[in-house]
C-alpha cells in the first residue's frame, strides 16, 4: 500500500519555511512508471495538480524515468532487489499515461540509480537553464525522492519537497524521509502551500 500525508500534517516536522522562486526553479516528477503504479495513483492528482501549479507560473517541469539496459548498468542495485529490476523496453518501465502524455521526449531524463542526478547530465542541463532551486514529487519517497533531493542539496541547490506528491510503500518510511529532509535538506511544501506561494511570488 502507498504512503503519503495529508496536507499540512508535515508541518510539525518542519525547521524552517520558505517558498519557490518561479524565476530559478524546476518542477521534478520523479519516477511515475507503470512499475510503481500501486504507489503513484493515490497520489497522481497531487501530482498533476503541482504540475498544473507550476508551468502556470512558468516553471519548467522535467520527468525522470528509471530504467535498466543491460546487467553492466544495474550496480548495486541488482544485488540489493535481487535483480527484481526496471528493465528497459517493458510495459512497467514506461511513464504512467496521464504522465507521458505531459512529457515532451526532450523533458524525460533517464537513469538507472536512485539519484537523478548520477551519470545523466541533469546537474549541466539545469546549471545552464539557470535553475538554483528543484522541487520534487514523485516515487518513492524514501528512495529515489530522497535520494535525489540530498544529491540537489549537496550540489548547491536549494530544495523543496512535496509530502502529497510524493509517496513509498509505507507511512514510516515516507515520515522518516521528511524528518530527515526538514532537518538538513528540503523545504516541506504540499500543494496547497506550492500554490499558495507561487502565487505571491508572481505578485
């Protein structure tokens, strides 16, 4: 069963607030293929609500899909899920409909680890749209989410990430990664408040 949280119930996590700039942020939709679907549909209206949100105020909206060619690509990662993998070409290895029908072929970056950033040029490409702040959804939470916001974090960027567009196989592991990410990486927001504050910062 998929985990996320209701709006505004992360709040007692949060260290500090702030919202997106418009001018130097990207929208990140991590992952939604049809090999998570269990965990992406409960939260797929979240998603294309912060999705809607964001290129109304003209922030860029980049996907990720992960998938695995060959065993020279599947690293730690076939040991750890014993080979139980996304394979590339498969039906579960494809963006989720209501996804691809969003994303333009030049706006998917793909990868075969849990960091988008790791070996596929995402950190060139957004350096050089002059993007200083990522804001991330998508599965799985405590996994590629994660992963992906600290490897930002590291990488100078200055990160937000979404606790009901984002969601993992359980509500521990989804409440872990946000009190971790709250204390030292990410600035909590939900859809409401992603509206809410892009909507001011347009003002």
């Amino acid at each position: 069963m998929a985990a996320s949280l209701k709006c505004s119930s992360y709040e007692k996590y949060e260290t500090r607030k702030r919202n997106p700039d418009p001018k130097t942020s990207v929208l990140l939709v991590i992952d939604v293929q049809n090999y998570f679907a269990s965990m992406a549909k409960p939260i797929l209206p979240n998603i294309l609500s912060t999705v809607d949100v964001c290129r109304r105020a003209s922030i860029p909206v980049l996907f990720t899909r992960h998938r695995h060619k060959s065993p020279d690509d599947y690293g730690m990662l076939g040991e750890w899920w014993n080979d139980d993998l996304v394979y590339d070409g498969t039906f579960e290895a494809e963006l989720m409909p209501e996804i691809a029908r969003l994303a333009g072929k030049d706006q998917v970056v793909e990868k075969n680890t849990y960091s988008a950033f790791a070996a596929t040029g995402l950190e060139k490409r957004l350096k050089e749209m002059g993007v200083e702040e990522v804001i991330v959804t998508g599965v799985m939470t405590n996994l590629c989410c994660e992963t992906t916001a600290r490897d930002a974090f590291v990488r100078g960027f200055r990160v937000f990430f979404s606790t009901d567009a984002t969601a993992t196989a359980n509500l521990d592991l989804h409440e872990s990664t946000l009190k971790n990410l709250a204390y030292g990486f990410a600035y909590l927001v939900d859809c409401k408040r992603l509206e809410e504050g892009l909507s001011i910062s347009e003002k």
